[in-house]
C-alpha cells in the first residue's frame, strides 16, 4: 500500500509538471536569448574598441563617471574593462605609456594587478608589488571611492590586520558613504572565509542595509552574507530566520526596478539562487522573470565551470518544482481564468 501511494504520488506530481510548466515558462526568455554577463549600452563600445587595440573609447566612458560621481557605474565599468585586459591588455599598456597619470587608466590598472594576484599561486608576494598600484591609483582623484574598494580587496588577500582594514575602510566611507562595492569588499573581509565570522558578516550586512535607501543595492547586502554561510553550512532555525528576512529585503530592493533591467542583474541572480537554497520555489521563479535575459557569473561561477548552464539548469528546476505543488486540476470557483 505504501509503495502504491508512493507511485500515485509521483505520477501525480508528473501530471502537475507536464500540464503547468508551459504556462510558467511566461515571462521567462528562452534559453539561447540568455545571455552572461552582457554589458550594458555605454560599456559595449568601450569594449568593442578595446578588442581593436583602441582605449579613447574607454578613457571616456571612465572620464564621465568621474567627473560626474557616478561612482557605482565606475565601479563596474572598471572591474569589467579590467576583466578584459586580464585577456587582452594591449590598449590598456597603450593608454597607460600615452597617460601615465590619468587616474581611470590607473585604476584600471590597479584593479588588474590585484585580480592577475588573486588568480596566481604566488597571490601574496603579487599582492604586496601591486600595493604602489593601489596608492597611484587612491590619489588619481581623491572623491574616487574605486580605488579604496581595490584596496579593500587587497587587504583581504595579503591578511591585513584589523585594524588596517578598518584605516581603509574609513577612507572608502569618507568618499562614499554606501558604495556599494566598497561595502560587499568589507563584507568579504568579515566573512567567515576570511577574517570575520557568520554572525559578524551578517550583522554588519543588516546595520548597512538598515541605513540604504529602499531601492538601493545595499538592500541586498545581508543576503550576500546569507549566501557567505549557506557555502559553509546547514543554517540553524534562528540563522534561517535572519536568511529568511534577508530575502525578503532583497526583494523589497529587486521591486523597484523594471523586468529586465540590468543594473540590478547580479543580485536578482544571487537572491534567486539564496531563494531556491531556502526551497522559496514561487518567489524565486518571480526572480528569474525579472533577470530576464541577463544572467551573472556570480553567484553561478562558485558551483560550475559553466555558469550559463547553471543558471538555466537551476531556472528550469524551479519551474518544475512550482509545477509539482500545483493542483492537477483547479476547484470549482478557485484559479484559473475569469470568464466575461
């Protein structure tokens, strides 16, 4: 009788997923329009120039988000020019030898020397040589929040003390109050991983989103931290309590921006991710609408060597477990279209 109920269940939940997951494809963009870490419409000329030896596109785009404090976009369009001189530095060595002191190619430079060190068996020794990067960089302009969110990293990798983070830190703050960069570099500092702990990481993620305007990205600061602990262990009640309402925050964070929209990509992808680890099936499925076609590296890069699979793997998954706790066949008066 039991093996008997066992398979009427399964094949029950069969009959929900074949019959309701097409209707929870809606919204959901097929998978060869998913694209991996697409740049936005101001950094896909930068670019595209860089792939053909030219940095005036470059040095523009940086140029403008100085001089008009547009400090988070900075952020990202530094981390992603120097992802791309980790391949292909040519245009950056040209700009650097044409402007040796223009502090968006030394930031450029900055952040690529400390990302190469991260990736070297050797990472301390190159850390510590990419320090007078750092510092060339910190004075290119001093309202710059950028280089201090480099120099956070690297204190990271090189095992700072305390209390020369905190020195830095205070410099990253004084310049920004809530860059957003800044604040997941200190986060990662105070992370179990790394120099803090569980309890420390989160509780410094909930006081900064406590502070954060509601569509701001620090708003998904504690669940960055949620996602630091469920990479070391089964959370306790009590820590899936605050994982819970760190979510829920997210989500608050994710509403005011538009389906689609690929400013807050990266943390639609690691709030759906922190939602499918909670078993949030629904809430999670809403998450893959509003990413749409921009899927991020992070957080998919931690499990697989093929983020894109990953998250389309993932996302799949998630529609067939909403699927499975649907009813087979609406009730009378409940669900399903209203007729006119």
């Amino acid at each position: 009788m039991v093996r008997t109920m066992s398979l009427l269940r399964a094949l029950i939940s069969a009959a929900r997923m074949v019959r309701h997951t097409p209707l929870l494809a809606a919204g959901l963009p097929p998978d060869d329009a998913v694209l991996l870490d697409a740049p936005d419409g101001q950094l896909a000329p930068a670019l595209l120039s860089a792939a053909a030896g030219e940095y005036e596109d470059a040095a523009k785009l940086l140029a403008t988000t100085r001089e008009g404090a547009e400090w988070e976009s900075r952020d990202r369009y530094v981390m992603k020019l120097a992802a791309f001189a980790h391949r292909r530095d040519g245009w950056l060595t040209r700009w650097l030898r044409a402007a040796p002191h223009d502090p968006d190619a030394l930031v450029v430079g900055a952040e690529l020397a400390v990302r190469r060190a991260w990736e070297s068996p050797a990472r301390v020794e190159l850390l510590r040589e990419a320090g007078p990067l750092i510092d060339a960089a910190a004075g290119g302009d001093e309202r710059d929040p950028v280089p201090w969110r480099v120099a956070l990293d690297h204190a990271r990798g090189t095992h700072a003390s305390h209390g020369h983070f905190e020195e830095l830190w205070a410099q990253a703050v004084r310049r920004s109050a809530h860059h957003y960069g800044c604040h997941v570099s200190a986060l990662l500092y105070l992370s179990a991983q790394w120099y803090g702990s569980h309890r420390e990481c989160l509780d410094f993620a909930e006081d900064a989103a406590h502070d954060a305007l509601p569509a701001s990205l620090i708003r998904t600061l504690p669940v960055r931290a949620a996602f630091q602990q469920l990479l070391d262990c089964v959370p306790s009640p009590v820590q899936a309590d605050r994982m819970d309402r760190a979510a829920d925050l997210a989500i608050g964070m994710s509403g005011h921006y538009r389906a689609g929209d690929p400013w807050p990509a990266e943390a639609r992808n690691l709030l759906a991710y922190v939602l499918v680890r909670r078993e949030r099936w629904t809430e999670a499925l809403e998450q893959f609408r509003l990413i749409g076609p921009y899927a991020t590296s992070f957080p998919w890069t931690r499990f697989s060597d093929d983020p894109l699979r990953d998250f389309l793997e993932t996302r799949d998954g998630v529609r067939l477990q909403v699927a499975s706790g649907m009813p087979l066949c609406p009730r009378p008066g409940r669900g399903g279209p209203i007729a006119h």
